[in-house]
C-alpha cells in the first residue's frame, strides 16, 4: 500500500489563502496512518466547504470547521490558531481584528485509494 500527502499550493501563493489547488505528493511506507479513521478526512473537506479563507473572521471558520486545537499570541496583535485531526493539519494567522491573513501551515497524509 502507497500513501500520498495533499500539500496546499499556500506555499506558492503570496496571498497565502487559497486552499482549492492542492497537489499530490507520494510517500514512503513511514507515512502510512491507519485507514478507517475519516476525521482528518472531515476537516479537510469542512476547510474545503468555507471557500476562500481571506478575511474570514476567527467565528465564522470556528462555527464551519469546529474549535481549534490551539491558540497563540504573536506579535501586533495577531493570533494563530491551528486545527489538527488524523491525517490533517492546519494553520491560520488572524490579524488583530480576528480576520484570516493567511494559511501559514496546511497538510494532509491520507492512504491511497485501491
């Protein structure tokens, strides 16, 4: 069994807010997570649902995708808050007015379908 990553293009976007061309990335046999769980899967597709995130409040992304497993303080005000599940990860950095500025961190490792 092959395993791939979904990897946002958040990376190669300067406004660091687009999640809707991810791209496939293959993985080694020490990628594989246990097939069965969906909830990374469900994140993943809840993040997908609210569109483009940019200047989306913290509210709005809470009330689509569920509380965020963590919360930091930066600097000028700015907050990050990161949503973590089986399989899927994300970050967002809000501005001081709790508005999505960007994606600062996003991944996915599902197993490959047969």
């Amino acid at each position: 069994m092959r395993s791939v990553s979904v990897v946002s293009d958040a990376e190669y976007d300067l406004g660091g807010t687009s999640i809707g061309g991810m791209a496939l990335v293959g993985r080694g046999a020490s990628a594989r997570l246990p097939i069965g769980d969906s909830s990374g899967n469900e994140l993943a597709w809840k993040f997908f649902g609210l569109g483009c995130l940019t200047g989306k409040t913290a509210a709005e992304v809470i009330a689509g995708v569920g509380m965020p497993a963590s919360r930091r303080s930066m600097a000028n005000g700015q907050m990050l808050l990161q949503w973590q599940a089986i399989g899927y990860d994300m970050a967002l950095l809000f501005n001081s007015e709790e508005r999505v500025v960007k994606i600062t961190h996003a991944s996915a490792h599902f197993p490959s379908r047969r």
